[in-house]
C-alpha cells in the first residue's frame, strides 16, 4: 500500500513558477512509476509527466513540454514537478500517481494523492 501527499499548489500570475511535491509512504517507493495528472473544471483528468523508477526517463504530455520538469528523489520518497512558464490554461488540480506500470493513462496508476490546486491568473 502507498499514500501520497501532495503540496505546493497555489496561485501564480502567468509566466511565474510552482513547484509540487509529492511524498509518499511505503518502503517500495523506488520500485514505483511516478506521474502528475491534472484535472480542470468540466474537463477530464489529463496526463502530465511521468518518470521511471530509475528516474533515467520521463514523458510529459505535449502542452507542458518544454516548460515543467518532473524529477524524484528516492531518498526522499519523494516526486517532484517543477512548473515554469505557467499560463491560465493550466489552472487545474493536480494528483501524484504510482504504480509500477506507470504510464500516460490514468489507468496505469493504482494510488493517487488527494490532489492540489494550482490557479494561474492572467
């Protein structure tokens, strides 16, 4: 079993930077596949990064690229994702997922945080 918490949500005018946490329990954290989704109003939870275990390769979906990074310290069971370049269009809360499948489909993620609000002002 895992529990993730999330934390670094807020608010941001557009062009600034967030970057969220998320820590997780559980002594097999390293063998898990991380991913950030995020979910806005009226509108389908939607990939955003993910990283191996191995931290060695990470995705992001086509919108973020370029401007958020994901990265994780296992030392730290914790992920990160770092947001830079922020626009309106990202306003949504964001969730950490882990599985050891891992992937761009929710689907592929068994545990999930409770999710935090990130608001980008214009």
């Amino acid at each position: 079993q895992v529990q993730l918490v999330e934390s670094g949500g807020g608010l941001v005018q557009a062009g600034g930077s967030l970057r969220l946490s998320c820590t997780a329990s559980g002594r097999t954290f390293s063998s898990y596949a991380m991913g950030w989704f995020r979910q806005a109003p009226g509108k389908e939870r939607e990939f955003v990064a993910g990283i191996r275990w191995s931290a060695v390769s990470a995705y992001y979906a086509d919108s973020v690229k370029g401007r958020f990074t994901i990265s994780r310290d296992n030392a730290k069971n914790t992920v990160y994702l770092q947001m830079n370049s922020l626009k309106p269009e990202d306003t949504a809360v964001y969730y950490c997922a882990a599985d050891v499948r891992g992937g761009v489909s929710s689907l592929g993620y068994d545990y999930w945080g409770q999710g935090t609000q990130v608001t980008v002002s214009s």
